[in-house]
C-alpha cells in the first residue's frame, strides 16, 4: 500500500519499507475489510493492542479497495 500511496503522492513517512521499522504506522479509519490480514511480522512490530485499534504497517500491507486512514505522530 505504502507504494501505491507514494505513487498518487500521498505524504507518508516511511524508512525500511520492509515491516522492520514502525514509521510508516497507520491508522485505519474506513475500510479495513479491504487490507491484506495481518502478518506475523506486524503483529511483533505493533502489538496487538495497537492491531485492535487499526493500526498497521503500510509497507507491508495490500489493499483490494476503498480504504480512509491517518498517519499519527507517535
Ligand atoms: S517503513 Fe519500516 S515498517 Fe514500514
């Protein structure tokens, strides 16, 4: 999704673009219906806190949809 989101410039922070980092968290506000389920990978980076409350990795997620999200300061 990060990529696709960069092509259509949408300003996102990002750095590893590989699911090793967490800069390029979101947060998922319409649509998560429409997002690749979560990996391993994610769930260790985020916690399954941060999951329930609809945040996800954008480098390693695909989206087959409509989705509305935010990027947050953290
Ligand atoms: S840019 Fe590092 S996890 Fe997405």
């Amino acid at each position: 999704m990060l990529d696709a989101a960069l092509e259509r410039n949408v300003d996102l922070d990002y750095s590893c673009k590989e699911g090793s980092c967490d800069t390029c968290t979101v947060r998922i506000l319409k649509g998560m219906e429409n997002l690749s389920p979560v990996r391993e990978e994610e769930r260790d980076m985020l916690g399954d806190d941060l999951i329930k409350e609809g945040h996800r990795l954008a480098c390693i997620i695909s989206i087959h949809g409509p989705v509305e999200l935010v990027q947050e300061q953290r």
